[in-house]
C-alpha cells in the first residue's frame, strides 16, 4: 500500500474524499512522499503529516446536498470524529491542538 492510498483510506473512514492537490500539499509541506511504500519506519512522519493537514480540511467541512432530475445525493462529514482523530495524533505526537485548545487542562505542579 502506498502512502497516498493509505491517506485516502484513513480520510475515507470519516466520509473525506481527499484529491490529488490534497495529496501534492501535504506532500510538499510535509516532505513525505506520497508514492512510497507505507511502512513502521514512515508512519510517524505521515501521520504528523495528515494532523498538520486536517485543520485546513476542516475548513471546508461542511455537508452537501444535491438534487438533479429526481436523484439527490449527499455528502456529509464525521467532523466531530475527525476532530478526534487530530486531538488523538497531536497527544500522540506531541503535536499542538489547535482545534480543541479551549478544553480544559490540568498542570501538576
């Protein structure tokens, strides 16, 4: 599996279609390559990736409803399932949540 199916994949389990320029920006801001082999010695970069890319793609979450000569079709998002998702990769990687900064946190001191 290369690592831009392996992306497509894990956005896909929340509704997220992710496209080819999708795929060329968290490639080019991220340093990853996209068409390499998804393994244990890249996953970490790629998951840093793709937390570095969800707040971006949540900006134009939102759902869509269309209706053409009797035939409607929707898309909608697991937005609070992706949120999520980011919230779990930030802590796992020591990563900044920016989506969920205003939860509350507790500091032993």
């Amino acid at each position: 599996m290369t690592v831009a199916d392996y992306i497509r994949g894990k956005f896909q389990t929340f509704g997220i279609t992710v496209s080819e320029a999708d795929l060329l920006e968290l490639s080019l801001s991220s340093g990853i390559n996209v068409e390499d082999e998804m393994n244990q010695q890249n996953i970490g970069l790629v998951s840093v990736a793709m937390a570095g890319f969800i707040p971006s793609l949540l900006l134009r979450a939102n759902s869509k409803s269309v209706s053409e000569n009797g035939h409607s079709k929707s898309q909608s998002w697991d937005i609070s399932g992706i949120k999520e998702y980011y919230a779990f990769l930030c802590k796992k990687y020591g990563l900044d949540d920016e989506l969920n900064a205003d939860k509350p946190k507790v500091t032993f001191i």
